[in-house]
C-alpha cells in the first residue's frame, strides 16, 4: 500500500470555469523523498493544499496510509513559504504552541524539552526568547521548519520553503532539512521551481505541466549516492544528464503554453496614430 497516492485528482475554484489541477496521479512510498517542479503558477501550492487536507479535489481521491484526506492533521506536517509565525509568540512559544496541539496529554515538562531539542537541532537556541520580528528571513525559516518538525509528523510537505532566502541560506537550510530528514527518512515531499535543489534532496523529480488543466508530467529518476556533495555534482554525469533532461522537458512545455496562448490570443493588426504630423 502507497503511504500518499492520489487518484484522478481534479480541481476547480469556479464551477463551470477550467480546472487548476486535471487528473493528478501520484504514489509516494513510505521513507521517499519526492520533488515536484514546475513554473510559477502552475498550481504547486494547489495541490499541496490537497495533499494537506485544506482543500477537497473536485473529483478523484486523496488517501494518506490507505485513508481519505478529509481535513488536515499533525501526522502531515506542513512547512509554508511564508513562515506562517504567530507575530506575538517568541520563538520557543511558537514551536511550543505546535507540540502542545499535536501532544495534548504529554506533561509540560517533557513539551518544553521537546521545543529545546528542536530549536537547537536548527541551531536557534540563542535565539529561542525573541520575536519573529527580531530574526531574519533565514532564521524565522529555521523556526517554521522546528515548528514543522517537533511534531513528530509521518510525513514532511515543503511549499518551496526556501524560495524567497538568499543563495547561502538557502543552501545552509537545504542540508539542515536533509540532515534531520535522514535521521529517520520520514516521508517527504517538497514542491520547488529549483531543478538543482530538486535534484540535490529528492529521490524522485516530477514535472507540474503548468495550468490552466495542469497535470504531473514524467518522473526523473535521481540515481546520485546519499549523501551528496553539492560541491562535485556538477562533475557528476548522472546530475548533468538528469538535470539537462528535465530543463529540456520544462522548456519544451513552456514554448508549447505560449505557442498555444499565441494562437488563442493573436493581436491584431494595427498602425498606430500619427501624432506628430497631425499637428504640422
């Protein structure tokens, strides 16, 4: 049995109007890591919000462990784009509110513990007492992935997490996210529009054809040894192979899109006014 699969899934905001997803097929085994790529818009964070449980799919079936998905849980935890910190709470309260929901009856002693391992496994403990307003884009990053983390989930979904923190950072979050992964290979599934960093953490890279009707695309395949030094993959033959094929494969798909609204869309055929000469 698939841990996530996702059957014929369909989805429309608007009845009558296209669909932002069109028959989604997807299987992710327990302990995979998989990447889904694809251009901006293309309704990415749409189908995270399905695989989480905050939206329904029009037709088809989401199924976590051989369940529906009827609403989100704590098993699935969710790493936002936007950090998504209660403005208010230090960074401690912050993960301390997530851990206090996902384990209800656990003593306050042994929740407190479990805030202080995670901020220090994101190596944020100096850090712990201040306000998200006092921390950088970096650090209130580092906090949503502890938040994500502490509790515990079965399964990790990551909406392109890293994508608005500078190259280093974003590099830095990349290893922690994969050192913390690797401790126990929890199921994972990061949405991204980097192909490298697709390549760099996942186990499989699947192709979001962009919408209106966006569908999954092929699967690529990462046959690259964990775990990896970004420094020699681009010395590594299957990382320029299996990253030239998928650049390649979103192009073509994206001059078929603008071939397509071309065609659909032609201006017409004007000349301007002559503005000069016609007060001569």
């Amino acid at each position: 049995m698939a841990y996530l699969q996702l059957n014929n899934v369909h989805k429309t905001y608007v009845q009558g109007e296209d669909e932002v997803l069109s028959n989604i097929n997807l299987t992710i085994e327990e302990g995979e890591f998989v990447a889904i790529v694809g251009f901006t818009g293309s309704g990415k964070t749409t189908l995270v919000n399905l695989i989480n449980g905050l939206l329904q799919p029009t037709r088809g079936e989401v199924l976590f462990k051989g369940q529906p998905v009827t609403g989100t849980s704590h098993e699935r935890g969710v790493i936002f784009q936007n950090y998504s910190l209660l403005p208010w709470l230090t960074v401690g309260q912050n993960v301390f509110m997530a851990v206090k929901e996902a384990f209800p009856k656990t003593p306050k002693k042994e929740l407190n513990q479990m805030v202080a391992n995670y901020v220090d496994m994101v190596s944020l403990t100096p850090a712990i007492n201040k306000l998200p307003r006092e921390l950088s884009g970096g650090m209130r990053q580092r906090v949503a992935v502890a938040r994500a983390l502490a509790m515990k989930p079965e399964m990790i979904i990551m909406d392109e997490p890293l994508g608005a923190l500078d190259a280093l950072t974003r590099g830095n979050l990349q290893d922690e996210i994969l050192n913390i992964w690797g401790k126990d290979k929890r199921t994972a599934l990061l949405i991204t529009n980097d192909v490298d960093e697709g390549i760099y953490m996942a186990d499989r890279i699947i192709p979001l054809r962009p919408g209106p009707n966006a569908t999954l695309g092929p699967e690529f395949k990462i046959d690259i040894e964990r775990p990896r030094d970004k420094t020699e993959l681009n010395d590594n033959e299957n990382f320029k192979q299996t990253r030239n094929a998928i650049i390649e494969y979103l192009m073509d798909i994206g001059n078929e899109r603008k071939a397509e609204a071309q065609t659909a869309y032609a201006l017409p055929d004007l000349t301007p006014k002559d503005f000069v000469n016609q007060f001569k």
